[in-house]
C-alpha cells in the first residue's frame, strides 16, 4: 500500500480541482456557441438578408413586369457609371433617391414580407390575366374567320376591317383577336368606338401601304379616302390594343435614301388618333418606322401607353438637322390641319390626360435609334395647350436629339424615367449639334402671344450620360425676343451621372424662366458645369443639391432676377457663381460642422448661427469696396452631422461672386454586435472560471514538482 506524504496529496487535489476546472469552462464554451449560433440564426440582418435571398431567387424563375426589370437596371446603372468612393456606403434606388445601407438593412424584413406578397398579388395577376386572355380568345371575333390568311404575302386588310367593323355592331363583345401569324395590310384599318384589339404574342401587323401622297399609317380613329380626300373625323371613343407587334416596314435600302420595301411613301406609321376618348395601347412592339411618329395623339384626351416597346426609326441620309429634330416617335399635340394633316378638323382642341409609362425605347436590329422618344414640335395662338401629361418608369436608351421634348405643354410630370446617352462612336444615329435628353423648348412665336410651358415637375429620373455634347435637363424660353412665358418649374431629386469626357455641356440649364423656379436635391457626379440659371425672374429656390467632381461652377446664376424679387439659393453643396445686372439677393446658408468644430467655435456660432448675407447691387456693382473681400460662416446644422466651409468671395469689380465649400463626410462603420442576451453573462461567467482553473493548475503542479 502506497502512502502519500501531506503535501503531496494537497498539490494533487489542486491539481485535481483545477483540471475539473478547465473542463467545466470547456463545457461551457461549447454550449455558449451553440447559443450564440441561435441568437445569430434567430434574429441577425445577415439570417433574415439570406431568407430574403432564398425567396428572391425562387422568385427568379417567374416572368417579372416591365416596371421590376426597369428598377433593377436603374439601380445596377447608377451604381457602376463613376459614383464617387465617397458615396459607397450607400445605395440608389430605382426611384434615383440614395439611401444609407443602414436603412436598407432595417428595412430588411419589411421587404422580404413586400416581395412574397407582391409574388404572390403577382402569380395572381398572371393567372387572372390568362383566364381573361382564355376568355377573350373563346368569344372575340377572330380575324381569320373573316378572311384573314396572316402569312404576310396576302392582304389582309379588308378581312381585319370586317372584324371591327362587326365588333363595333356588337358582335363577340366587340372584341377582335389576332392569332399567331403576320397579318399584311395594304390600306389605313380604321378604328372605331366600343372595340377591342388584342394580338397574340406571336403576331405581327406588317405595314405595305406603298402609296405616293398618301399616308402610311397602318391604323388611324378617322377616315382617309382612298382618293386622298380628307374629312372632318367624327368623335371615337372605348378603343382599345394590346399584344403582338406592329412592323412599319420603314428600314432603309442599301442606298439609305428610301424605305427598303415602300419607296413611295414620305413616312410611315402605327397609329394615327384624333378626336378621341378613352383609348389604351399596351404590351405593343412597334418596329422600323420610317421618318415619321409611331403614334400621332392630336385632340384626344384620356390616352394611355403602357408597357411597350419602340425598336428603331430610319432616316434617309438626305434629311437636314432642321428636318430630322422634329421626328417624334410618339407626338402629342394639339388638333389643327397642319399638325395633324389626315383630318379637316382644325379647332385646335388640346389633348389631355396622356400617360405613357413602363416602356422602352431604342435602335432595332435593322434601324438606329429614335431621334426623339416623346414629344411635340407645333403650336399656333388658336391652340389649347395639352395639358396632365404623365411621362414616368421608362427607359429612353439613346436617342439621338431627347427623350422628351415638348413646347407649350401644361400640368406635366417626368417621373421616375432613365435616360442613357452614349458616345458617337457607339451610336447608330448621332447628332453633332448636342443633345438634351429632357428639353422643355419654346416655339418660334415672335407675332402671337402663346402660352409656353408651365407647371412642369422632372423628377426621380435617373440620368446616365457619356457623350460630351448632351444635357440632362433644359427648360428654356430659347430667345429674348418670344413672346409668352415659363413659369412654375420644378426639377427635383435627380440623379445624373455624367461620365462624359471633355464634357462641353451644363447637366441642368434653366433659361428664362419667368417664375417660380424650383431646383431641389439632385445628385450630379461629373461633367462641366452643375446647374446653369441664366436670364431668370420672380422667385428662385435652388435647395440641397449635391455635386460630385465637377470639372467647372456646381451652380451659375447668370444675369437673373431684373424685377426686384428675392431669389433664395440654399444649402447646395459646393460653389456658385453669379453675374447680374440689377436685383436684389438674398443667401441664406445652412452650413453643417463636425464635433470638434463644434467645441472649439461654440460662441461663434451661436451668435451666428441664422446669418443672412443680403447683397444689394446697384449699377452693376455690390454696394461695397471694390477690393476682394472674404467673409467666413460657420453654422451649425442640427440635421446631420458634417463639417462644411464657407467663403463668400467678391471679385474685382463685383460682378462675380463665387462660393467655395468643402465638406467632409463623416462615413459611420456599422459594424453587427451579438444581441445582448443571458448566453453573453455566461461568457463572462467562463472566463472567470478559466482563470481561476488555469491558476490552481498551474500551482498545483508547481506544488507538485517540488513534492517529487
């Protein structure tokens, strides 16, 4: 039997309790893992992000809607055209606002939740929509049943005109269906009331009107003899189309001097509609028109364009610049002969309440891009403006002259739209004279007072720009000497990234705007100049706009504001220049500054925290000394936590003043902390045993050797 002296069976019990020791606080570190494991799977951004991610791409595998395919191009767009590395912590939504990712991830949830419940409103809609689409086929009048071969050699023109014109008497509920083929036409088919025209998606509307002086449009809401004589159209309303694609033949030959397959036409068409009511075109494909517009809406009111596509415009290369930038691919305009030629009507009715929306625009496999996508180029003094016109969700892809160009339109709204512009060297149709992809013009009106264009909103549009010679948005009275006036514009929370180089162009020009000039919250990322006023009046907000590596002035607010009124330009980051003549000016800073600042100029700034800089200009001089002077601001702005400078600097003989600002940008790291549950106490709980176990160890063994 073997006995163990006293102090070496103490060092042994601690060598005992201490090896217990650090098995326990083993123990317990495995079943802190497996906790923590149930806290991050539970509840952590980075779980629910993944469950989102799972249903997203379960999602993938269904067709999606035109509006989805445009927000993720938008978003994946403006993100990789030349953002500054300033901005990456944050993200741009299809809508062109930037949001913080902090803000994304606490929305994580509450999108996971939106996208199954817009899946599934959605995987409805598509059944609902095949169950009508069913319906229609089983009793619409089939155009086939009334002649129609639909092999494009045969004409059959006059078979689809019986079809409506028995629709409009009643017959299959006055709906017309046009199953798979492509459907010659060698005259207008003429639309009428309380029809309803839907192709399949395999159909096609082949244009072969190929008649001299005679128009080529292939459908129109009035008559066109067939001699050419035309009348006064009658009023149609309840008319509907949808699906398939109309082909208007327009192509050029070889020589690019004529329509390949109608060489005797002046241009060619889709839809000619006046004098109407209540009509709605949509999931069209329109394709080759030659010249001329693929809608005409003169007079109409209640018109919608949804969620279609215009593939391609041909023109000769004999056209002149003057004739080419009044070729719209989609025109909205007024009811008078010389707009509108096809009909006698002439009392100039407006057209109102047009929405065209979720559609693109761009070059097809055989014809360049548009010239420009939307717009209007005619007016007179007997003319109604067109008024409530929707522009919103699109994607103009390159057009040659604009996206949308108007003259004397009221109550408009461009929302939500993207427009690229890329350089000449990868455009089919090219303009050397520049490009303004939005282009709110006036008319030549030097005799007649006309109204111009007035309450226009441009807004969340999203602007990708490589060509040196483009603006992004102007709204100008083009001359001095028009008569009429611009007033109540807004352009608002925009997106531009300009990538353009050797750019020549301002992103934003605003001339001779009358009134109520509103420039608020755009982000413009390169290019020359930010925001260009020139020659304006009344009232004018310019208000927290940010600019991004600009080459030139972020704002220029050139010779404006003669009649006295106070323009008020405030917090837009970076400087601004101003040349004037007469007026009176009002700037009003809100400059932002970091803690420490805050610290070190605490009395300063309290006292100067609402200063106000009025300048009065008399004879082309500020009412000060003609030497350079700097005044320096610093004002603390509760709304985010940022350092700005501010110097107000007169220059020579004060006529320029320039405004020079640096920001710094506080980027906050946000880094994912584990949840502050019961499990982190017993990690507290395992290092203190740890220790204490890794003492009595290694003191038992020192105990233990000296025992030996």
């Amino acid at each position: 039997m073997k006995y163990f002296v006293p102090n070496e069976v103490f060092s042994i019990r601690k060598l005992k309790v201490g090896t217990c020791s650090v098995l326990l606080a083993i123990s317990i570190l495995g079943s802190q893992g497996i906790l923590a494991d149930e806290v991050v799977t539970s509840s952590s951004p980075m779980a629910t992000k993944e469950s989102s991610n799972a249903i997203t791409n379960d999602l993938d595998n269904s067709p999606t809607v035109n509006q989805n395919r445009s927000a993720e191009m938008i978003a994946s767009n403006s993100t990789t055209n030349g953002l500054d590395n300033s901005l990456s912590v944050n993200s741009i939504s299809s809508n062109g606002t930037i949001r913080s990712n902090s803000q994304l991830d606490n929305r994580t949830v509450e999108s996971t939740v939106t996208s199954t419940n817009e899946n599934k409103s959605y995987k409805e809609d598509v059944i609902s929509d095949r169950i009508i689409k069913k319906e229609f086929e089983d009793t619409a009048l089939s155009v086939k049943d009334y002649g129609a071969v639909g092999d494009g050699i045969h004409d059959d023109r006059q078979a689809i005109q019986d079809a409506i014109d028995a629709a409009a008497q009643g017959l299959g509920g006055g709906n017309v269906y046009f199953p798979e083929g492509t459907y010659l036409v060698k005259e207008i088919v003429f639309l009428k009331s309380h029809t309803h025209l839907e192709l399949n998606e395999k159909a096609t509307i082949l244009n072969g009107i190929n008649i001299k002086n005679h128009p080529s449009i292939v459908f129109m809401t009035g008559l066109f003899t067939d001699d050419g004589a035309q009348v006064e159209w009658g009023p149609t309303e309840d008319i509907s189309y949808s699906g398939g694609t109309i082909d208007m033949n327009g192509a050029l030959n070889e020589e690019g001097t004529k329509a390949k397959n109608l060489p005797l036409i002046n241009s060619s068409g889709a839809f000619a509609i006046g004098n109407s009511n209540n009509v709605t075109i949509k999931n069209v494909t329109f394709k080759d028109s030659y010249q001329g517009h693929a809608i005409q809406i003169a007079g109409s009111k209640n018109v919608l364009v949804d969620n279609s596509r215009f593939l391609g415009q041909a023109l000769p290369k004999t056209m002149k610049d003057g004739q080419i930038i009044s070729k719209e691919s989609i025109q909205i305009e007024p009811l008078t002969r010389k707009g509108f030629p096809y009909a006698l009507n002439d009392d100039g009715k407006k057209s109102e309440n047009v929405t065209i929306q979720n559609s693109y625009f761009g070059k097809s496999d055989k014809s360049g891009e548009l010239v420009t996508a939307i717009g209007t180029h005619y007016q007179t003094l007997s003319t109604q403006n067109p008024s409530n016109i929707k522009i919103q969700n699109n994607h103009f892809d390159n057009m040659m002259y604009a996206g949308v160009r108007f003259t004397g339109f009221t109550d408009v709204l461009i929302k939500g739209n993207r427009f690229d512009k890329k350089v000449k060297g990868e455009s089919v149709h090219y303009r050397e004279s520049g490009a303004a992809l939005v282009n709110a013009y006036s008319y030549k009106n030097t005799k007649d007072l006309l109204d111009l264009n007035k309450q226009v909103v441009i807004a969340e549009n999203i602007f990708n720009i490589a060509d040196p010679k483009t603006k992004a948005i102007r709204v100008a009275k083009d001359s001095a000497e028009y008569l009429g006036k611009v007033s109540d514009i807004t352009v608002t929370k925009n997106v531009i990234n300009n990538n353009s180089k050797e750019t020549e162009q301002p992103n934003i020009e605003l001339l001779r705007v009358s009134d109520n000039l509103v420039v608020s919250e755009n982000s413009i990322f390169g290019g020359k100049e930010g925001i260009v006023i020139e020659d304006s009046k009344g009232k004018i907000t310019v208000l927290n706009n940010q600019f991004y590596n600009l080459s030139g002035k972020y704002i220029s607010f050139i010779k404006s504001n003669a009649n006295g009124k106070e323009p008020v330009i405030r917090d837009s980051d970076g400087n601004f220049n101003i040349v004037t003549e007469n007026g009176l000016y009002k700037i009003v800073t809100n400059n932002l500054s970091d803690k420490n600042e805050k610290e070190k100029n605490k009395e300063e700034k309290q006292s100067n925290s609402n200063n106000v800089i009025d300048s009065n200009q008399k004879n082309g001089e500020f009412n000060s000394s003609k030497d350079n002077r700097q005044m320096n601001d610093k004002i603390d702005n509760k709304q985010d936590n940022k350092t700005e400078e501010v110097n107000y600097k007169i220059v020579g003989d004060g006529r320029e003043t320039e405004n020079h600002i640096n920001k710094s940008k506080e980027i906050v790291d946000v880094k994912q902390k584990l949840p502050k549950t019961g499990s982190n106490k017993i990690m507290e709980l395992f290092l203190t045993v740890t220790g204490i176990g890794l003492l009595l160890t290694l003191k038992g063994l020192k105990y233990y050797g000296k025992d030996k």
